[in-house]
C-alpha cells in the first residue's frame, strides 16, 4: 500500500472537518465511497480511517460506520443556554420574577404575596407541638415515610374536614397538587380550561407541560364552558370557585353544579383549587367545594395550610379518587419522595389538640378587621374614582381596577420605589395576547394594620401623582 | 314553514348521534349541505338546528357552525385511566412500589431503602437546634421564602464545602435535583447518558420527562461513552462517580477528567450524583468530584443530607453554575414554591454550631462498623460461592450477586416471608430489554447491629433453601 496515498486521504478527511464538510457526530462516507471518490483502493481508505482512529479524529463503531469526533471548543465557558428543555422556556420568567421580588429586603410594604397574618400564629403554640413531637415520635419525622403522607396528619384532615383518610394525600403546598396534576395529565399540546384571571404557579405548571391555556372568564358562563369544551376537548378544567384569586369572587352552587355536570357529560377531569375556603371572614356561608358536590369522583382538590397557618411551613393537601392518590403518589415520588415528617406531625398535633382550629377563629376575625382597615385606607383613592375594588367576604386579596387613566409601568414603578409591592394584573392573565394593564392584587393580610395604613396612604398618593401627570389637561385631583 | 319536515330534520340529527353517524365534540354538517342531503329548504334545517339547540342537543358557535353536545354517561364513575400522560405512564410501577414496600410496617429487616443510620442521630442535638431557631429566627421559618433556599443555610453549606453561597441552591433532596435538571434539560425524545445499573430515582424522573436512556456501563469506560456521545448526541450525561449506587464502585481521577475532557468536546452538561461523597468509612481518599474538577462551567452536582443525617428532614442541595441556578430555580417555583424553613435553619444551626461536622464522624466509624458486621454475617454464604460482593470503602450497600443458581422471584418472596426486603437488581437497570435476575442492593445502615446479624442469617438460610431447590441432582450446600 501506498503510505502517501494513505497519508493523502488522511488530509482529505481532516481538511473535510475543518472546512464543515464533515461534521461531529455524523458519520463519514463509507470506505467503499470515499475509495471509490478519491479514485484510491478500499484498503488505502482502510489504513486511512485506521490511523485517523489512531490520532483520536474519528472513531469506527461496529456495525455503524465511522464517525468525526469532536475538537476541543475555543470557547472558556459553557453554554447552557441552548440546551434548556423548550417547554422550561416557554415560562413567562418576568412574571415569576415580579412575584419573587416581593419577598426581598428592600420591601417594606409586602402586598404582592398570598400571605395569611403571622401576627396571630402563635408561637407558644407551635413550640409545644414541636416539643411533643420531638418527644414522641421522632423516628417517624426523620426516617423514609409514605409519598402519601404521615397517617397520623392525613387522618387528623380527614377527621376535620369529613373525608376518608386513604382519599387525602399531603404535598409541599397547593402548589406541588397542582404541578402533579399537570404532569399526571398534560402531554404537550392538550388544552386546560383556566379561570381568566388565574393563579399564576398554575398557569406555569400548565404551560411546563405544554399545555394550551383557554381561558373562561370569571362571570363563569356556563355556555362559554360547554363551547370551550365543544371546540377544544380539553384535558382538564382548573377552577378556583371559592374566593377566587385574585377576583375573590364566589361561584353560585348552580354554577357548580352545572358545571359538574358539563365536566361528567364532556368526561372532562376538574382540578379544584380550594386554597381559600377556610379563610371566610364572618360566617361559613359559602357552597360546597366541587369535590363535595360531585357524585362521579371526577374531581381533585388541592388545599394548603400556606393561606391559613404559615406558608413556611410547605404542607398542603390534596383529597381526590383513590386511583389518583395513588398515580399523583408515583409522580410526586418522582419530583421529591416525599414530604418532609417534622411540620406533618406537628399540624397533626395541632388539630388532634384543637390549638389549629382556635387559630382559625382568631385568624378570620383579624383578617376581616383588616380588610376593613384596607377599604378604609383606599377610601380617598375609591372615592375619587380612580380606583374601583368589589369587597371580599374572604380571602387575602382586594382585586383593584384603576379606573383613571394611567401609565402602568410608571405606576408600579413608583410603587416599588416607595418599598410597596403589589401583584400586577399582567401576572394572572392566561391570554397571551391580552395584557391586562388596569388591575393589580392587594394582599392586605401579610401585614400589621399599621404598615397598611402607612402604606396604602403611600399607594394613594402615587396613584394620584401618576394620574395627574397622566392626565395634565384635566382638572387635577384633589389631595386628600 | 313545515313543521312536519322541521321535525323530521330534527329526528334525523338526534337519530344520526344515536347510531354514531355524528359524533359528540364534532362539527354537525354545515345548514346548506344539510338541507341538500335532505332535499328541504334551507329555512327548514335553520329553524330544526335552532330546535335542537333549544332542547339542549347542539350548540351552534358563531363562526364554527352547530355541535352536536354530550349526553349524560351511563357509568356512575369517571375513568380516569383514560386521561393520564403517556410520560406519567410510561414509568415501571412495579419498581417504585417495591422500593417504596420497604418502608411498611411488616419489614422487619428493612435492607432495601438506602437510609443512613439513625442510632447516631442525637435527639438533644437535634432538639437544642430547633429550639434555637424557634426562639430566634421563627419568622423566616414560616414567612414564604425564597426558592433558592434560606440564605443561612446556604451560607453555611457553602463554607462547609468550600464553595460560594450564590452557587448553592436547596432541594427536598437529591431526588428534586435530579427532577429539576430532568424538567429543565429533556424535551421527550432526547438521549440520557446514565451509568448502568443507576439510581432507580433518577430513571424515574428521565423517562417521565420524555428521556431515552443510554446505559453507561460502570466500568467507566470513555471509548463505549465516546461511542454513545458520538452515535447518540445525548442531552445529558448522568453519572454517580463516588460510591456508586447501587455498586459501590469509585470513578479514577483520570475516568473523570477524560470525562470532563469529553464533554466538553461534545458540548453536553453533566449531572453528578454526588450524595455518598461524605459516606467513606476511614479516610477521605476520593478523588475530587466533578464539580470541583470541571473548568468549563459543565457540571450540576446535587447532593443532600438525606445519606448523612436524617432522610425525613427532606433537605438536599445542588451546586451548579449561577445561569442554571436561576433556572433550576424558576422550575422548582412551579414544582413547590420554595423549601420549607424550619428544617433549613436547624440544619444551618447545626453545621454552624459543629455539631454536624462531630455528627459526620461518629457516622463514619458507626457505618464501617455495620459494613464490617454486614460482611461478616454474610460469610458462610460468600464462603459457600453461593454470592459474591466486593469490600466497599464507603456508602450504604453491599452489591451482592448470586452466583448460585437460583429462582430469583421465589428468594425475593422467600426473603419478603422472612420480613426480609432487599432492594432488587433490575429495579436499578436502564436497559428496558435487560432483566438483571442476579444482584441485589443490601443497605447495612438502616439497622442496628443485631437486626443486622439476625436479618442476615435468615438470608443465608433461605438463599441455601432456594438453591438446594433450584439444583435438586447437585450435591447440597452444608448449612451453617
């Protein structure tokens, strides 16, 4: 064999690389071809790819043929940037953003997060529960326990609420029910039915798993769901009937039922965020959750201690048909195995002493006195008409429109630099081409009466500030 | 207008849906095609369609045309089966649920879940830290946090290891980790490199994201990884190079930094199972991890306290690259919002105190005390030829192969009789096509030194009892 035709295909192959006609990763002609191309014997081509092999510029795999390898990269650093996952992408990251931002330092006026009144959670309280559990059962918080949950809390929600244990499932929050749901359910592509406006960490769990979003206003229309329904057979319903967030608005038990009965004609499954019926401020006169209502086990809901003891906590519940315990299990085993064992035992231990549910009175009479006190402190702004906000009987939230014209960036802008955060209307917007640009959530539970006075006195003025600038040819608004 | 033929056109729609001609969620035909089919006048199938909606049958759609609605189902419950996601279904029940089996009530020589031991734990310890922290720092422990965990905790793990805080993120576990980077990098149908056999865990969470899988024997060998990176161009390459799971074995310093040399060359992120790194027995003679190797930004290595203290506290962490911390972070937002506090603060606590560190050391002679014991109850069997199992240096499993002849499904249910679970080979395969019916993971830690040396004596007597079973014509094992 000739060594300088050998050596002669051996520069043909790796100026080929060099000059992209033959790519990393891809296969290479056959020996056959490249003989055949250069004009040279197949075993030239053979002791060719034999010493490229030899110097690490390809690699012959059995079967398959031979391959270019690839060259070191010129570049320092990595780039992960092209490797993310396209539906990790697909996430509106200056909304999560938006709402993180509100627990950083710089916020003295915390109205953005769904935050209950940790004023009332009671230290003592919850100090003698994590004592008795660290005195009794602390084998059982700190070893492998059941994806499900601890029995001990899962019996202890059933017993308060009138379910059976095997039913209700614990998670890290509402949050985790609504994620395994979307990744139980959702394949790419399948469409949700989601209240417009919504609850943004369910949109981001829906748009994860590829989800299209349609969008059924909170007027609830039972006709537009039947042709949401019709036209898109979608996979699941997510409705949030019961203090809706953020409209705070209650579904009529006619609308629930007619919806039920939609969802079982449409054999549609229905994903119930009851987050907030706990959190009425004078008498439990609300309907029953869709979960209760319905007699064909279609319906999963999730709820949380996070909007009715402390979000720090991160446990939640879920109550669904025993074959979704067990399917929502399997993925939550997946995402985590299971939920920590020291918090489970102690909530069990509050509501086994009673300690929860004298927490709960206490926390919906002081939720109410400041929700009065938020309506109070807007009043100039209600009262000018540059602000409208219908009053809640229950949740954290007031849901404000601001009626006057107004430059929305600048507003919030100005918001952030007096330390106030709220939630922008944008946020829960399932609409990708609509922006809600009129609205914004008010939390007014994660803070003292105090810091809501000082601060919505704050938001008024900025609210009247950006609105006489808005608008400098009409007849200013008066200061209060 | 006859109201006769308009009857009949509404008889002919509601007959149609009954034999199946038109189906629920379909387009009914257009009013003027009808109208031709039927040879009536147009006015007629307007006027039978508007008759048909009024009784509830279709609903017409401006600028859709009329649907032909559900009726209500015969069957009392809703199938359910039906909705799941191929990628939720895709997964090997079977094997999570033996893994999971383990922590049931009837085990009574529980050697399959990889616990550490919890004897060493101190409870004073433990309960002097909680204490701490529930006199000081109890609002951040219950106030919604951020999800890249408590900065406390984060610091202190971070001086512990050497890194930088920003390069810290906390997980519940390891297992989140795994899952976050599964959500973030794999759309379905890519390739995943993993070590084979590997964590059963971390197949779980590659396949539910799409992931084909890629079995990397643990040899290490870089040619067969340079083959799969070349033929394949996998996404990821996920490996446990110290004190591999399940087979203890320990990657050279020169495997890894070939390795870190081949992903770089062809440009693919490395995930480095890194939850054993501080499990060795004597001296840390490891070579450095991934991680700490990698210039070039390549590498997420996740880890947890979940090996080294306590599995139920459920606190893990990951260190990676400050890019794929925000991402990895924006994913668990939608996952489970943030960690909760309580046990983050503990956990910073103890690492700042010392005690965890003292922890770590009683730990390490306590496991190589159980190793030790492990193997010297296994010895007859060993001695016998009837298994075989390599010393390991660190972690908590004997990899165990039979080397006897042996029905692999009736020792298992032997063992289970026996209140004996092990954790089986196959669980820990990638390679759908191959059943491992040979090995088994024994974890030593997860009990003390007499259920240790009781449970293995029944395990050598019932692997003698199934292999004199299985070979009735050779000579009989002599039992101990």
């Amino acid at each position: 064999m000739d060594s300088t035709l050998t050596s002669r295909v051996v520069q043909h192959v790796l100026a080929g690389a060099k000059e992209g006609l033959f790519l990393t990763s891809e296969l290479l002609p056959s020996e056959r071809d490249l003989a055949e191309r250069l004009a040279v014997s197949r075993n030239t081509v053979t002791a060719a790819y034999a010493e490229l092999e030899r110097r690490g510029a390809i690699r012959r795999i059995h079967g398959k043929g031979a391959y270019l390898c690839a060259v070191p990269a010129d570049e320092e650093s990595f780039s992960w940037s092209g490797k993310i996952s396209r539906f990790a992408n697909a996430l509106d990251e200056p909304v999560l953003e938006l709402l993180a931002r509100s627990c950083a330092g710089e916020i003295r006026y915390p109205f953005s997060a769904g935050t209950p009144s940790l004023e009332i959670f009671s230290k003592e309280m919850y100090r003698a529960s994590v004592t008795h559990v660290l005195d009794g059962a602390i084998p059982s918080a700190l070893a492998v326990a059941p994806t499900e949950g601890q029995g001990r809390l899962r019996s202890a929600i059933a017993a308060w609420l009138g379910f059976s244990p095997q039913h209700v499932m614990i998670t890290a929050g509402a949050q985790e029910g609504i994620d395994l749901m979307a990744r139980c359910l959702i394949e790419p592509g399948d469409a949700v039915v989601v209240d417009a406006p919504t609850y943004p960490g369910a949109l981001q769990s829906f748009l994860s798993a590829g989800a299209r979003l349609l969008a059924w206003g909170t007027e609830w229309s039972l006709g537009q769901l039947e042709d949401l329904l019709l036209r898109y057979r979608p996979k699941m319903i997510f409705t949030t009937p019961t203090f809706q967030n953020p409209t705070g608005r209650v579904m009529s038990l006619k609308t629930r039922n007619g919806l039920l009965e939609l969802a079982r004609r449409y054999r549609t499954p229905v994903l119930e965020d009851d987050v907030y019926r706990e959190t009425y401020f004078g008498e439990n006169a609300m309907p029953e959750s869709l979960y209760r209502l319905d007699k064909h086990s279609q319906v999963v809901n999730v709820s949380t201690f996070s909007k009715i003891l402390a979000p720090g906590l991160r446990i939640g519940w879920l109550t669904a048909p025993l074959y979704m315990v067990k399917q929502l299990s399997l993925i939550k085993m997946r995402s985590n195995l299971f939920t920590g064992g020291l918090n489970q035992l102690v909530l069990a231990d509050l509501i086994e002493r009673g300690a929860f549910d004298r927490h709960l009175q206490q926390l919906r009479s002081h939720h109410r006195g400041l929700c009065d006190a938020a309506l109070a402190a807007l009043e100039p702004s209600l009262r000018n008409g540059l602000l409208r906000c219908r009053v809640p009987s229950g949740g954290l939230y007031l849901w404000c429109k601001i009626v006057a014209s107004v430059d929305i960036d600048e507003f919030f802008g100005a918001l952030e630099a007096s330390g106030i955060s709220v939630a922008p209307g944008m946020a829960f917007e399932p609409r990708r081409n609509k922006r809600d640009s009129s609205h914004f959530r008010l939390c007014f539970t994660a803070v003292t009466q105090r810091q809501l006075a000082e601060g919505l006195r704050k938001l008024n003025r900025t609210l009247e500030r950006c609105c006489s600038q808005a608008l400098p040819d009409v007849q200013k608004v008066r200061c209060p």
